[in-house]
C-alpha cells in the first residue's frame, strides 16, 4: 500500500520506527520501494555518488528535477523527498518557485537545510501545499562554513541552539526533522522534547526514522565510508535482501549500533 505522509506519521505516533534510503533513478526507486522502505531521498548527495564531485554545491535544480522525476517513474509507492539544492532558498519567493518544479517533478514533500532562518519559509511551503523536512547538524551545503565534514552540536551552547531552532521549525510547520552527526544525547533530547518525527544519519538510536545513501549501505564505491555507515551487502547475497535487512534491522532497533554513534 502506497505511504501518505498522514499515514506514516500514523505509524511513527504508535512507536513504529521507519527507514529512507537514498535513490537517484527509476531502477533503484523501484528496488528501494519495493523492499519496504517509506521514504525515498532523492538526495543531492547524487552530486558525489553519481557525478562524482567533491561536494554536493554543484547540484543544480535542473539535475534535482531530472533525477526526482526518474525515481517518481520507478517508485511502487514510498513516499518521494526531493532535496532542495544549494542555493534554491535563499529567500521564500525562490524556495517556493523551486519547491513547486520539485513537487511537479514527483515529489512528495521536499528537505531543506538549516535551521530557525528557515522559519518564514517552511510556514510558505506548508500553505501552498508543499510538506517539508528540515535537515540539522551536519547540513553538507554549508561544508565550507564548517571546514569540512565534521559532527555538530557537540558544545553545549551549539546543542541549545539546535534544540531551540528545532522547536522554532516545528512550530513553522515543518513535518519531519533530519539530524545528521550529531551526539546520540543531544538527538534523544531533540527526539523527547520536539513533538516532529526525527530522521537520523549519525544520530544514534533515539530517532524514530533511520535514512543512508543506498550506495553506502550495498557498499558500492572505494571512497572511505563514514562511521555511520552499515554495509548490509556484506551480510546478504542480493541488494533486495540487503534493503530488507536494513528495514528489519531499524525496525527491530538492532540499527544504528554503537560503533555507528557518536558522542
Ligand atoms: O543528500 C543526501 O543524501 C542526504 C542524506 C545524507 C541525509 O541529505
């Protein structure tokens, strides 16, 4: 049965954990959907994975459109995040235009990085029918303020502002959260006091939905995987029951482990 973000948080209000992987085409939205995962990213991420670039700055809302529209034709019935790229939402009047060819391209709700600042816009979004995800702490469009790839939120003034800004978005409108390498305490206090269901990467095991870049976890690519990173294919013999073991293993919690966190 195809997931409605209505539905799913449903589920997510009962106790139920849920998963996301990242797909960038029609043949991995089919093969990520159809073994049981809810959301599809369709990450900027595909800036490094599939274009090969340093980062993911250079993805373009063109390539997002691309890329939205042939994992839409290839889903059986997850629901479609689209990642707004760099630069797309810098101001409201600019997100919403990019968040509409986004949604028009087969998208169901689309993720934005940042924090209070986003505010105003995901409160524009949410009237013109656009559902959102804020994606918190290590938010790689900004890699060059942070100098480089680095775990947020481990000072404990960073940590106030993050909890304070994730009230501030959820009060917005905002309908999911995403944390990426944070400490595992400061995602458990978010989780407890924000009332959003919470997207970890790197965020230990208090977030009640758990997202990797499919790649990573069937452990394609030479490049060095992060400490968050599982490689499920390591403990299957195809990609589908690699997807399965990943879903029954957030959904049974024995994913994200200890060695996955970060303190
Ligand atoms: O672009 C992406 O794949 C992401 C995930 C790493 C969360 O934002």
């Amino acid at each position: 049965m195809a997931v409605n973000l209505h539905k799913l948080k449903e589920r997510i209000a009962e106790g139920e954990r849920f998963t996301c992987l990242t797909a960038y085409d029609s043949t991995f939205a089919d093969l990520v959907s159809s073994n049981g995962v809810d959301i599809i990213l369709v990450g900027d991420s595909l800036g490094m994975v599939v274009q090969g670039k340093e980062s993911t700055l250079p993805v373009t809302m063109q390539d997002m459109c691309y890329h939205t529209q042939a994992v839409a034709n290839g889903n059986q019935g997850a629901l479609v995040m689209a990642d707004m790229p760099f630069m797309s939402y810098q101001d409201e009047a600019t997100a919403l235009i990019n968040a509409g060819k986004l949604m028009q391209a087969g998208a169901n709700l689309v993720k934005l990085e940042g924090g209070a600042w986003l505010a105003d816009t995901v409160t524009q979004l949410r009237r013109n029918g656009v559902p959102s995800c804020v994606h918190m702490g290590l938010t790689p469009q900004s890699v060059n303020v942070f100098g480089g790839f680095r775990v947020q939120g481990r000072q404990r003034d960073a940590a106030e502002r993050m909890i304070s800004d994730a009230h501030t978005v959820a009060e917005a409108g905002a309908d999911i959260l995403l944390l990426e390498c944070v400490p595992s305490a400061l995602a458990k206090r978010i989780v407890e006091e924000v009332n959003l269901p919470v997207i970890g990467i790197g965020a230990g095991t208090a977030t009640q939905g758990q997202v990797l870049v499919s790649y990573d976890m069937l452990g394609l690519g030479s490049h060095r995987k992060p400490k968050f990173v599982k490689d499920f294919m390591a403990e299957c013999d195809t990609p589908a029951q690699a997807i399965q073991k990943f879903v029954s293993d957030v959904k049974n919690g024995s994913f994200p482990a200890a060695e996955h966190e970060f303190s």
